[in-house]
C-alpha cells in the first residue's frame, strides 16, 4: 500500500543555524512591534459593535441582494442623520435560502444622559426598521429579522475593560506556570514569545482595519494557547539537552534542541494551516476575522518559538545541570 505520510518525507537530523541569525531576527521582531504599537496609537482598531456599542440588525429580503438594494440601504443613513451605515451579506438564511444582510448602526448620542444611551440605539434602530420596510415592503420586524444586537457605552466599554484583562490574565498564568515546570528564565522567555504574538496580531489588525471584536480576543487567546505549546516542546528538549550535554556550549544545545523538534513543529503548524484556511474560504463571513487571526497567530506564534522565546535564554543564563528535584 503506497505510504501517504508526509513525516516521513521531512529531513531528518537538521542542522538549521537558527541561532546563529538570532540578531536579525531580534531586529525583524523589534522593527515589527514599533510599527505594531505605531499603528495602534495612529490608527487603533476597527472596533466592532461589542467595543464601541452600537445596534446590528441581520433580516433578508424575499430576493438576493443586488448592489441597487445594498446602495439603497446605505444611502438611508445620511438621510436618517446617522451617519454611515455599515453592510455586508452574510451568507444565506434559513427560511427561504437566499443572502441575509447585516446592517449596522454606529453608536448614537444619548438622549438625556448616558442613563439613556440604549434608548438611542433603539430608536436610531427603529427608525433604520421604518425606512428599509418603506424602500422594501416585503421586509418583516418578525418573520424576516433573523437578529437584533443593540449595546451601550457602558457595555461596550466594560467588554473592552475585560477583553484586555482577559489576556494580560493568560500572559501572567502562563509565566507562573513555566516558572513552576521549568525556571524563571523560562517563563520570562516564554511571556516575551506570546507578548510579541499578541502585539504583532494587534498591529495586523490595526494595519488592515478588520473589525476587531469578542471573537478576536478569543483568537488572540488561542494563539497564546498555541504558541505556549510550541514553546513548550521546545523548551522540554532544551532541558534535556541541557542536562545531556552538559559541556556544549548554551548556543549549540538551543540550536541542536529547535533542530530536534523541527519536524513536529513543521506538522502541527501545516496541518492546523490548512484546517484554518479552509475556515477562512468556507466559514462564511462571520468567521474571516477570527480564521484570518488565527492563520496569522500561527505563522508569528511558530517564529516566535524559534526566533524569540529560545535566544531570550542566552541573553537570561539557564541552569546547565536543570532544575532541582
């Protein structure tokens, strides 16, 4: 039977210098983050309706969407004085198979007071509600809405609060459990690895201004998750080496060590590439933002492994003979 695998086609025994051109990637990785913390503060991010607040209203029309229908709608916002509607198709709907579309309404102004901004949001929405059914009567508040979404100030901004908690929290829990498995040195190595991951995926996102939501911070999460792991195997045959060869120098037994795990680290990163591509083109639209964070995560959560958590140990020291039992 004609063998499939493809472990068996990578190299075996690599000696890739990934150490040794430690320094231009240290400076690839400085440059990046620059630029990751210049966007941020120039352009910040596209947030979406769970950080900005804001009221999103999903219905379809008896027929497909044309660009005339599309054009139509978003030309009501001016009108209305609510400014730009945001619109986009999302895939098709249940009951008569046909594209739905998803409106959104920016935030509006409260009434009278910020005790009465989600009265605004409902009210910005009816009045979007009342002028689509004048264009296209076959709409229906009932039948045809598939869902309504309306969020405050106070509850975007207490969902941003949380989001960044969220992360700083994993970062912390991650560096006190390697510190725990292995040493201190470890743990900051590790932290610095996913630090930059979370950075450089911010500062992607500020660069193409894809909306950022809850779903992306659940991105970020996982990429810290994944990025962990593979530092984590890494890291495991550097203890090894570490306490195998015990008279080669610090620099060979890291390099020998992310040799030793290249091809594991070759067959997680294809396989989950290919699972998260094929989520990115058959997902549907409301999953672009989280497959398009993730395939990033994985591609600067690799190098980071590699290029960034392994060479922190030169500049930190390690202890030659592992941790005391």
């Amino acid at each position: 039977m004609f063998d499939f695998s493809l472990v068996r086609h990578l190299p075996k025994d690599t000696n890739v210098p990934f150490i040794k051109v430690r320094l231009i990637a240290m400076v690839l990785s400085i440059l990046a983050i620059i630029a990751s913390i210049f966007l941020f503060s120039t352009r910040n991010l596209n947030y979406g309706l769970d950080f900005k607040g804001g009221t999103v209203w999903e219905f379809h029309l008896t027929e497909s969407p044309t660009d005339a229908n599309l054009s139509s709608i978003r030309a009501l916002g001016p009108q209305l004085g609510l400014g730009e509607l945001a619109i986009q198709t999302i895939g098709q709907s249940d009951k008569d198979k046909v594209q739905a579309i998803r409106l959104s309404v920016g935030k509006q102004p409260a009434l009278e007071g910020d005790e009465n901004d989600d009265k605004a949001q409902q009210v910005a929405l009816k009045s979007v509600q009342d002028a689509v059914i004048a264009l296209y009567p076959e709409v229906d508040n009932t039948e045809n809405t598939l869902s309504v979404q309306v969020l405050g100030t106070k509850v975007s901004g207490e969902l941003k609060q949380k989001g960044a908690m969220a992360v700083v929290l994993a970062l912390m829990m991650v560096l006190i459990y390697i510190w725990f498995r292995f040493e201190w040195q470890f743990g900051l190595g590790a932290v610095i690895a996913l630090a930059h991951d979370v950075i450089l995926t911010i500062g992607v996102f500020s660069l193409t201004a894809l909306e950022f939501n809850l779903s992306i911070v659940a991105a970020i999460l996982t990429i810290v998750g994944y990025s962990l792991n593979d530092t984590v195997i890494v890291y495991d045959r550097i203890r090894e080496n570490l306490r195998k060869f015990k008279k080669k120098p610090l620099e060979e037994v890291l390099n020998l060590s992310i040799n030793d795990t290249l091809s594991r680290t070759i067959m997680t990163s294809m396989t989950t590439m290919l699972a998260l591509v094929a989520l990115y083109v058959w997902g549907g639209t409301g999953l672009h933002g989280f497959a398009f964070a993730m395939i990033w995560g994985v591609f600067v959560g690799t190098y980071s492994s590699i290029f960034v958590a392994s060479p922190v140990l030169l500049l930190l020291g390690v202890n030659r003979s592992g941790p005391q039992k």
